[in-house]
C-alpha cells in the first residue's frame, strides 16, 4: 500500500485555522455577548463597565471575520448595534445602513439609525431612517412611535400627532408610554396630544 502523505500547515496557516472559527461561530459569540450586555444596560444611562467589556468582546469577535464577512448583513448589524450601545453613534452608522440596505425588512437596523441620528442631532436624518424603515416594513407601531417622538422633537406637531395616533391605532399598549416619554414634553399641553393619548371610557 502506497503511504498517504501528510498534510503538513505552515505556522501561519496553524495559527489562523487555530484562532479563527467558522462566521457562524463567531456571529453567534458576538450576539451572545452583545445580548448580555444589553441586559445590563439601565434606560438612557450611559452603559456600565460590565457591560462595555461584553461589547467590545462582541467587535473583537466580529474583528475576526474576513473582510467580506464583515460586510455581510447579520454581522454589520451587531456591529452597529454594539458601538450604538457603547455610545459610538458616528461610527456605528455604517454598520446599521449596510445591515439596513442589505435586509430592509430587519427592523433593528432601522430603529439603531434612528437611534443614532437623534443623539447626534441629527433629527431629520433619523426621521428619514425611520420612514424608511417604515416604507420596508409598514405597520409597525414602534416606528410610527418613534417618529412622533422625533416630529415632537423637531417642533411638527401635526406629523407628531399623526404618528402616534397611528402607534396607538396599531397597539394600544403605547399609549401607556407616553406619560413618561419626556420627547413628548413640548407637545404635552396641546389639545390634540391630549385627545390623542386620552382613553375612551
């Protein structure tokens, strides 16, 4: 019988089949990581250190993947997703429009660009983001939510009022929201927010 030759790995190609796993593997570590992190996040309070550790495990996770990996649209939204909650906006917003590009029907993309824009003060841009998510992925009551949240931002009482109406009309569990959402602050005390977030007995 004639010997099989070994294969034999150069050190480089020993190194990098030892400390890169599959995409698969590493989209779900660097999901893992940013789950548990958001667990520990408290509203719009800054993150706490555990919790800025387990995201920037989550990129160092994604840091592995090829260039090409990286693009794709499952890892370019947890990237965005875990520099958006680590308070990286500007740099989290490539990431979120490729994800949002690729899969316009995943809505987180969408919500993180939102998210991202109005704390960069960027509110038409977040307006635009939402719409645009919005015409992707139409009937969803958060979008129509945050939009009258950044219309009430933006001083548009009437689109504000529209888009809330339209939350409410969809899931009336937003209505509850609004006692305690201070973007609603300047619109409050006007009759129309009043009737719109009134409970008919």
């Amino acid at each position: 019988m004639i010997p099989t030759p070994e294969f034999q790995l150069s050190p480089a190609d020993e190194h990098s089949q030892r400390l890169v796993p599959p995409a698969g593997v590493v989209l779900r570590r660097a999901s893992g990581y940013l789950e548990l992190g958001e667990l520990l996040l408290e509203g719009e309070a800054p993150a706490p250190p555990t919790a800025c550790r387990l995201f920037a495990r989550a990129l160092a996770e994604l840091n592995q993947l090829d260039a090409a990996a990286r693009r794709d649209a499952a890892a370019s939204l947890l990237e965005g997703e875990a520099l958006r909650a680590l308070g990286q906006w500007e740099a989290a917003l490539p990431p979120l429009t490729r994800a949002a590009e690729a899969k316009p029907g995943r809505i987180e993309a969408w919500m993180g660009l939102g998210w991202c824009f109005k704390r960069l003060d960027r509110l038409d841009a977040a307006i635009d983001a939402l719409l645009r998510g919005l015409a992707a992925f139409p009937g969803q009551p958060i979008l129509h939510y945050n939009l009258a949240c950044y219309h009430s931002l933006a001083g548009n009482v009437p689109a504000a009022i529209e888009h809330l109406t339209r939350a409410i009309a969809i899931d009336d569990r937003f209505r509850d929201l609004t006692g305690s959402e201070s973007d609603f602050d300047a619109i409050r005390g006007d009759p129309r927010f009043v009737a719109a977030t009134s409970v008919t007995v």
